[in-house]
C-alpha cells in the first residue's frame, strides 16, 4: 500500500501540520514529519477536513440514468470533498427492498469514488398506505439504518408511529420529508408577499411546522429517533429547538440552498430555482443560519437533486422540482458559515462530517483527523474565489442554481481510505 504525506494543512482550521497516510489508515499527525518514498502533497496551509458525508442524496439509479448514476453522483461527491454518501430511496423501482437497496449498495462499490449508503423506504412505493420491509432491508448487506419516503411525507400518524417503533429495535432513523399534503396542493413556491404578487401558488410554513411538532412528539411517545429532512422556516427551528430541550431524540438538516437563496429569485421565473421546501424568505434564511452555527439544526445535507436539461428548460409550472448541490455545498457554507464568523472549520467537520456520520451509523465515517483513524480526508482551498460553471461538473446534470455566482474555497483533493479520488481538482 503506498504511503501519502500532506505536509502543511491547517487541521479543521487550525496551526499547519503534516499527515502521513499509510494505506488505507493515518499513520501519524505532527510538523516535520518524513516519510520514505512517500508521494507528498504539499498543502500550503490549505484546510484538511475529514471526507464529508451527505445524509440526503438523490443518485437516480435504478430507473432514472438520464438524471443520474451512482458512477456520476459518487463522481460530483468526490469532487465536493465527500467520502460517504446516503442514496434516497426515490428511485425506479423503489428502494422498499432488500434487493433493491443492495443493487445500490453494490453499484457504489463497484465504482469506488466514496461510499453509497443506501437509504430504504418507509412505506411500500412510497405510497403511504403499507410499511416497507424495513427489517429485511437493515439486515441485508446494505444494512440499511435510515429510512425515507422523501419526496413524499409520510402524513398519516399510525403508519409514522408504527415505523418509529419498528426502527427503534434496530437503532434506525426515520427521516421525514414534512409536508402536509393537503396544504400545498397546487403549490409552486413559498406561500408569502412574493407568491401573492406573482399569482403562483404558495407552500405555506405551517405545512411544514405542522408534521414536525406532529412528529417529534410521536418520538417522544415511543422513544424512538426522528430526523427532519431539509428544514426550511423559521418556525420549524423553533419547534426543534423546544423539542431538543424535552430531550426528544430528533435530528435535523438544512440544505446549502436554504442558506443562501431566498423566494425573491423566484421573481426571474427561471425553473432552476423551483425547488421542495421552497425557497422561503431572509428572515428564515437567517434563523436557519443561527440554528445550524447553534446546534439547533445539526447537519448540512445536500438535498442533491439532479434533473435532466428538458425538465428544467420549460415552463415554472412544469418544471421539476430540485437542485444539484454535491459539488458546491462546501462553497455556500463557506460563504454563509465561516466567512459571517458563524462557524469554524472545526465547526463545519462537525456539521458536514462527525454528525451525519453518527446520525447515519457510517461507523468509518466523520473520525478524527488522528493516528490510527481510517484515511477518509478532503484538502480545501479556502482562499480561492471564482465563478460556478455547471459545464465542469462531474454529476450528469447541471440544474445549479449559483451558476456565475462567485463562491469561495476549493476542494483539491479527497481521499477514501487512503486512495486519491480527487487529485489537483480532477478526479482520480
């Protein structure tokens, strides 16, 4: 196994120092360290990170290759600094089976550009009507511990508390796209000053605020984990935060998108914005900011959604809903994070690595930088500056909502496991 020297990283932000990769683990960590035929990587004072793990990605596959494929979605996760990724069960057939979620758990190890974790379905085609086998599938060869119908809510109550108690046998997680079917039909954007003006119809806060207070408390009554998929409003930040402080076991994520974009953009009538929860308003922009720099809201999660040109290059009423975000997340927290003096770098391992990684049990995932620890490693560029081009993505489609945008840092490098998967900014 060959033998790796970074020399001069700034560890989780801090003082520079060398990291000896020796195969698949990290050797040693200190300043002047040497290594006998060793590839060095001179880092110069770049900022070394643990690989970052996405608890919320859509890689298509099966059924949708046109969008997506395990091969080109692991392809844009490395390239955005990820070792570990979780794959939604929104796929064609559905992932509400052992052998479905074991055909994606295989595909991402066939290809080897980070780890697919695959998530399983709560319900049977993620119509809401029948629990999935959500045993079988934890005990396949996926081990599947977090399950989703997202995309869809799972409204009704029982079908919910009977999943929570399902999964608390296992040590699962239920994660809940939360959205009151009835009070967003016809819905297109957030429901407030800019959908009244525009004539769209509007995805109002409570749709949202509603399944969570519902659902955070059917936790508490079975003592079982709920996480809440891509928070959006402010008022949900609030009835997270009450809930953490009854000691209920409820996690949650933001997507990088809600950190930045706000329901304004939606005044271009360009589709690439159109995306589920909405964009919403500054006010929930920065109470969602707080939240995430506070601990209220736990993780970063990309929400990853990648759609062919022809489903978004048509009308705002047609257009699907959904952006890509693998490839530029560390970018938006950066800019909306770090650079407000929100978070620290050590801040960002801990929302974009250490906690996802627990979340999802991806037990080689989210380790300290330290002798000892398995060599999952991204080298970030935080001084670099420049303008999005969806045209040097490595994911299948382009549907970003920052291109031409000017966003901060750079990923260089990833490593899984001790093998370079992004080299200089290009894929291994």
């Amino acid at each position: 196994m060959s033998k790796i020297l970074i020399r001069g990283a700034k560890v989780l932000g801090g003082e520079p120092q060398d990291v000896l990769i020796d195969g698949e683990t990290i050797a040693e960590v200190g300043t002047g360290l040497s290594a006998e035929g060793a590839e060095v990587v001179e880092a110069d004072g770049q900022v070394l990170l643990p690989g970052l793990v996405d608890l919320h990605t859509h890689l298509r596959e099966p059924g949708r290759e046109d969008s997506e494929t395990v091969l080109t979605g692991t392809r844009a996760a490395a390239s955005g600094g990820y070792t570990a990724v979780f794959a939604m069960a929104n796929t064609f057939p559905v992932a509400d089976t052992a052998g479905v979620v074991e055909q994606v758990y295989r595909l991402g190890q066939e290809h080897g550009y980070c780890d697919v974790q695959p998530i399983g379905a709560v319900t049977v085609g993620l119509e809401g009507q029948k629990l999935a086998e959500l045993g079988a599938m934890h005990e396949s060869a996926a081990g599947v511990t977090v399950f989703s119908d997202d995309g869809k809510c799972v409204h009704d109550a029982v079908i919910m508390r009977r999943a929570l108690e399902y999964v608390k046998a296992f040590g699962g997680v239920v994660a809940q796209h939360a959205q009151e079917p009835r009070l967003t039909e016809g819905a297109e954007m957030n429901e407030g000053v800019v959908s009244a003006e525009l004539g769209l119809g509007g995805w109002p806060a409570v749709a949202e605020e509603s399944i969570i207070a519902r659902d955070v408390l059917l936790a508490e009554h079975v003592g079982s984990r709920v996480h809440i998929c891509h928070l959006s409003t402010a008022g949900s930040v609030e009835i997270v935060r009450w809930a953490k402080s009854r000691g209920i076991d409820v996690t949650a994520e933001v997507t990088p998108h809600h950190l930045l974009l706000t329901d304004e953009l939606v005044r271009t009538y360009n589709p690439v914005y159109k995306v589920n929860p909405p964009l919403r308003t500054e006010r929930d922009v920065m109470a969602l900011r707080e939240a995430l720099a506070d601990g209220t809201i736990d993780i970063v999660a990309t929400d990853h959604a990648p759609h062919p040109h022809e489903d978004k290059d048509c009308e705002w009423a047609a257009a699907a809903m959904g952006m890509v975000g693998l490839e530029t997340a560390l970018s938006v927290v950066q800019h909306t994070m770090v650079e407000t003096g929100l978070l620290d770098w050590a801040g960002v391992a801990e929302r974009m690595s250490f906690k996802p990684a627990r979340i999802g049990r991806a037990e080689s995932h989210g380790r300290p930088v330290s002798a000892g620890e398995p060599a999952n490693l991204t080298l970030v560029d935080t001084a670099y500056r420049g303008p999005v081009d969806p045209a040097g993505f490595a994911s299948r489609s382009r549907n970003t909502p920052y291109e031409g945008r000017e966003l901060p840092g750079r990923v260089t490098h990833t490593w899984l496991r001790g093998r370079a998967t992004l080299v200089d900014g290009k894929l291994a």
